[in-house]
C-alpha cells in the first residue's frame, strides 16, 4: 500500500468580515471556491512580484543597454 502525500500547505488567515465578504462574492462571481480564488490570487500576486524583481534587475544591469519602461 502506497501513500499519497499532498504538496499543498495549509495556511492560516485573519480576514476581517468586509474583506472576507467581498473575496466570497468575488470567488463566487467567478464560479470558484473561496480557497481556489485565494490561492489564484496569491499566485499572481507573487507571479507579479518575482516579474517586478526581474524588471529591476535588467533596468540596474551594468550594461549601456537602453530601456524603456512603460507604467500603468
């Protein structure tokens, strides 16, 4: 008999009600589960974060490079 082990963690959260509210209409609005639509956006919170990190690394380069840069 072979076990199967998650690679999910559990995470532990302080919501306050208004902010709880609004996730579980958002997360039902796009037809998922609340957990589902908190860990979509946790991924592309840090699929943001680690593209932002990126950006600065190449605009800090050494090279003479020219950049542009577009903010929104």
């Amino acid at each position: 008999m072979t076990a199967a082990f998650s690679n999910q963690k559990k995470l532990s959260l302080n919501i306050d009600a208004p902010l709880y509210s609004l996730l579980e209409k958002q997360a039902d609005e796009t037809g998922v589960g609340l957990n589902d639509f908190i860990a979509q956006l946790l991924t592309d919170a840090m699929d943001n974060w680690c593209d932002y990190c990126d950006t600065l690394r190449r605009l800090s380069s050494d090279d003479d490079q020219v950049r542009r840069v577009c903010l929104k």
